[in-house]
C-alpha cells in the first residue's frame, strides 16, 4: 500500500484566495496571490468608508457640533466601525487563509484520510473552491445589502435622534448629504464584507459536513480525546480577528446607545448574551458536525478496548493469582504490571473522549474575544476612580 505521508499535500485550499472581489482587489493592486498589501487595503478602504463622512459631515457644521444632537466626532459607533471593526475584517483574511490550509493538511499528515479515500477529499476540496469562486452568490449578496440588511439598519440600528447623518421629522428620516454617504456606501461596504464572510463560514461547515461522512481513519485512545481530531479545536483561532472585530462593533453600537439614548450597559444583557451565543454557534459550530462519527468512535473503542481489557485481566489474573507464572520468574520488575496500567490508561481516554473536536477552553477563548471590547462599557457603570479604589483594595 501507498503510503499517504508521500501523496501530496492539499496547499491549495483557502477560504480566502477567490471570488470577484478578490480578483478587483488583484487588478487594482490592493492585493497579491498571497494577500500581501494588507496595510494598503485596510488603509484605503477604511478611508473610503470613513473620511467622507468626515469631511461632508464638516462641510454641513456637524462634524463638531451644530444643531443635531449626535455630531460626527460623538459618533462611537461609526469610528469603531470603520476605523476598528473593518480593518479588523481585512486582518482576518490573512490569519484564516495561513491557519486553516495547515488545518486541511493534518487530515493527510495524521492519515485520518487514507490514500483510497484521497480522491473522495480532493474532490469536496475543489468543489469547496468553486463555491468560493462563485460570481453569483457575491452578486446576491450585494442584491441582499442593498435591500433587506440596509433596512434592518435603517429602522433597527439607526439612531432615533437627530444626528449629523439623518433628521428627524414627523417621525421620518431625513439624510444629509453625510448621511447619503453613509447609508448608501460605507454601510454596504461593511456588510458586504460582513456578509461575505459568514458565507465564507458556511463554505467551511459545509466542506467539515462532507468532509465527517467520508471513510476516516479515527483512533479512539489518541491523546487529544478527540479520536485524532482535536487540531480542529485550533481552527477557531484563526478566526480570532473577526470575533475581534464583531465584538468591536457590538461595544460601538452599545456605546451610542449608552451615551446618546440614555441607556445603561444592563439594558444590553440579551443581545450580549445572544451576540456571544450567534459567534460561537457560527465558529465552533461548523466542528460539531463530527460529533455523530466521534460518538460512534467512542461507543467501538469501548466495545474493542473493553474487550481487550478483559482478555488481558483474566490472563494477568491466571497469571499471577492462579498460580500460572513459572517459579523463577520475579513479579518485581515484570512488564505484565506495566501493560495493566497501560491499558487501564488507553480505555479511560476512550472513555473520557470529548463529543465535540474542541474543548471548553477553546469555548471560553472565543467568548473572551468577543466580549472584550465590551468591558470597557462597564466603565460607565463605575467612574474610573472607584474601579481602581476596589482594585487597589482587592490587591492590598
């Protein structure tokens, strides 16, 4: 038999290199085959977005002050947006497109995928690429941006006050020629790029779906209590940035609430709660699709194991405790006490095997990322000098 270590590796798999805005990006010099010129992206498109609300919003007197309640300058939510939240999307692309090829590879390196089923993987690789590729569903996604998901802002996310984007009279809103800016080009810029990047996720969990229903080798005593698979628990952190950078714009969106509307951070808890609950179905998600073979795995190895350790037991008992062991042969220092333990170690990892590729640690790291940028909201519930009086005394 071939063997797998020798095939060659899948280098080509990215979530990343593809797409019509990939190859615009290409032609005009905003990025390479490998994603370089990261900073020119982030620096030209989070201008694009951002300055010309500045500067028409100052043209109008509302970038500082006027008559509005909400001038430019007070607007949290729309410098983390842009000037935090996008980059923070741009970033991530790089950090996916390294950690999730070296992820697609230890399916080959740890032959969990063997040399017959190759041909099965290489082909849910490359129509995983197709779907990437798809001209279509980006211009479905730009159709989706312009209509539905700009409503949902416009009536959902909005300001009710007046702001240096939009009046308000008899309850309808009015834009400023900021504000066209705003609603009709920064705002779908930042959604589209949103957008493409939950259906990048959606390319991934359906490539892991197609991926768990092949043929694979698992191992029920491998040490990651994962049956071999526990590398994909690290998968999560290559979208660390994203997480990062959603948290940022649920802190921005609250932060104008908070400072503008009169509202408090406690009035947020559900939508804290189901924004950190939405990113972490959306990562890990994707992962629990192993579940099923993993519980399977399980339920063999303990079968297999359980078998082997009772094999082993009544021959060590016969053994030793029947009388079985020849006379000269010294109890001290025989192997046979050493393969016991051995084997009571390999059937409680089977026994102990995690339902899902990922532990809770990994469960916690992802709700960490997205809730930091929210802590410091918790500052305007405690002026900064009482938080560190109650530091300085839990230290002391």
């Amino acid at each position: 038999m071939k063997n797998n270590s020798k095939l060659p590796l899948p280098d080509d798999f990215s979530l990343v290199l593809g797409g019509p805005l990939y190859q615009l990006f290409i032609r005009a010099r905003l990025t390479t085959h490998t994603l370089d010129l990261v900073k020119r992206r982030v620096i030209i498109i989070s201008l694009f977005t951002w300055f010309p609300l500045l500067f028409l919003s100052a043209l109008a007197g509302d970038a500082l002050g006027g008559a509005v309640k909400v001038p430019f300058i007070y607007d949290v939510d729309v410098h983390v947006r842009f000037l935090l939240a996008l980059p923070l999307m741009l970033v991530a692309e790089i950090v996916v497109h390294k950690r999730m090829s070296l992820t697609i590879q230890q399916f080959i390196e740890r032959r969990i995928v063997s040399p017959e089923t190759r041909p099965e993987f290489d082909a849910l690789i490359s129509s995983a690429m197709r779907l990437r590729n798809s001209v279509a569903i980006e211009v479905i996604l730009i159709a989706l941006v312009l209509t539905v998901t700009h409503y949902l802002w416009a009536s959902q996310i909005a300001l009710e006050s007046a702001t240096w984007y939009a009046s308000i009279t008899d309850g309808q809103r009015h834009y400023s020629l900021a504000g066209y800016w705003f609603g009709y080009v920064s705002i779908p810029v930042f959604q589209f790029l949103l957008a493409r990047w939950i259906f990048r996720i959606f390319i991934w969990a359906r490539f892991l779906w197609q991926v768990s229903r092949l043929d694979l080798h698992l191992v029920p005593t491998h040490p990651d209590r994962a049956a071999g698979l526990g590398f994909l628990g690290g998968s999560a952190a290559a979208f660390m940035p994203l997480l990062l950078s959603q948290g940022c714009l649920l802190a921005g969106l609250i932060a104008n609430q908070i400072f503008h509307e009169g509202k408090t951070l406690l009035d947020f808890k559900p939508e804290i709660v189901a924004g950190v609950v939405f990113f972490l179905i959306l990562v890990l998600g994707p992962l629990c699709v192993f579940a099923p073979r993993l519980a399977q795995v399980k339920r063999q190895g303990l079968l297999e194991y359980g078998a082997l350790a009772n094999r082993y037991v009544r021959e060590f008992e016969d053994k030793w405790l029947r009388g079985g062991a020849p006379l000269d042969e010294a109890l001290v220092g025989s192997g046979d006490i050493q393969s016991l333990n051995d084997l009571a170690g390999s059937f409680d990892i089977v026994q102990t095997m995690r339902p899902f590729p990922f532990s809770k640690t990994v469960v916690l790291q992802t709700a960490i990322t997205v809730l930091a940028p929210v802590l410091p909201l918790t500052l305007t519930m405690i002026s900064l000098e009482d938080l560190l009086k109650r530091l300085v005394g839990v230290l002391l």
